[in-house]
C-alpha cells in the first residue's frame, strides 16, 4: 500500500500524516550506514522483557508500526512462529527485511508499507504497538482497525497522559515538534488520554496483565479475556 497521502490531496484528514513517514524514511536512511543494530532503546527493551516473560515460542505476532524490526526479531529468535510487520516508512521496511535476510529468519517474517488504522490486518496471537499510538491523532481508528486483530495479546508502549509524567511528556512532545519542524523533518506527535484506551481495551474484552514505566513511557500488556 502507498504511504498516506497528504491531507489536502485526499479533501479529508487523513488517519496517519505523510509527514510521519517521510520523518521516518530519513531517519532508517540515516542509520543506513550504522551496521547492524543489536538492541533497543530503553522503553522497546522493557516492552520486549515484558513480552518473553509470557513465553513467545510458537506465537504469530503482528507489529503495526514495526519500524526496522528489531522487537519482531528478537521474538522469533526467541521461537515466535511468524511476523508481520506494517509500517508507514518504506525505508524503516527495507531495513527491517534486510535485517531478517541478515539473520537467516527471512521465512518467519512477512513486511509491508501500509497505514496500520486502515489496512485490513488478519488476527494474530499478540499485536504489539510499540511507540506508536503516539503517531497518531485519531487514535479511535487506530485502535479499532487493531483491536480485533489481537486473538490472546494486545501490548503498546505511549507516552503518559497522567499527573506530573503526562505534563512533561506534553512537553517534552511539544519541544520535539518545535525541533523536527525547524529541521525540516515535522513529526507531529500525540499524547492521548490513557483512559480513552484502557476503555476502549475493556470494552473489546481485554484486562490488564502488565503495566510498567520507562521515564514518561507507559508499557502495558493486555490479555483477551477468554469467551
């Protein structure tokens, strides 16, 4: 699927701004050159420790918003039966294939360019969004084109709305905006009421596993409640 088009292209506003990926895009081509990357930053580290702790062997795992693919594979080295990845970026998609080419697992992953709040998804065991609700202003169709995808799973990492973590990730956000908009590389950003989540989580049938924080980062794992 082609990359989101700009609002005023479509006549709408659109689920996902084309800014997001083209931000995206230089960023995986500035790291083009850096080699292989063997970790993850801080917050992905946790969600990722979060997530072996339930044991992914024998797991189909979807990543809307997989990026270069490194959580996707450090799940199925760790014996995870197949990964998706979709991601705004073609950049961040071709890193993320060249990385599974590199590490022989090219067969357990399948990688697409696609809006994740538009593109159907087929179920999986866990949907992982890991930095990426936060992409997002209508996190409503994001969460209801992902929701249904999660058969057992449904894991995410966002930015905090809540007491003094929440006041400085709204700026923290703001500033990050400011910066990326004079470099010329906008990346808007959103910091979304975690309540509106966790009810939209409930409502499709979902309770809390594991919560954690990584500085203004929320982590949390839900479970489908059994029918």
């Amino acid at each position: 699927m082609d990359l989101a088009p700009d609002p005023d292209e479509r006549g709408c506003e659109c689920p996902a701004d084309a800014r997001i990926a083209r931000h995206f895009d230089a960023k995986a081509s500035e790291r083009s050159d850096d080699g292989w990357e063997t970790g993850l930053i801080a917050v992905s580290q946790r969600l990722s420790d979060a997530l072996m702790s339930l044991d992914p062997t024998g797991k189909t795992v979807l990543e809307p918003g997989c990026g270069r693919g490194g959580l996707l594979l450090g799940l199925v080295q760790a014996g995870a039966a197949a990964a998706t990845g979709v991601d705004l970026s073609s950049a961040a998609i071709d890193a993320a294939r060249d990385r599974f080419e590199h590490s022989q697992l090219s067969e357990w992953a399948d990688f697409s360019v696609g809006d994740a709040a538009r593109v159907p998804l087929e179920r999986h065991d866990w949907v992982i969004l890991d930095r990426v609700i936060c992409c997002y202003p209508d996190v409503e169709q994001l969460l209801a084109n992902t929701l249904p995808a999660a058969r057992e799973i449904y894991a995410f990492t966002v930015p905090t709305s809540r007491g003094w973590r929440g006041a400085i990730a709204r700026l923290d956000w703001w500033i990050d905006d400011v910066w990326n908009t004079f470099r010329g590389r906008p990346c808007p950003g959103y910091v979304h009421d975690l309540d509106l989540i966790e009810k939209r989580l409930d409502s499709a049938g979902f309770r809390l596993r594991h919560r954690d924080h990584q500085r203004f980062w929320h982590i949390a794992v839900y479970e489908r409640l059994a029918a």
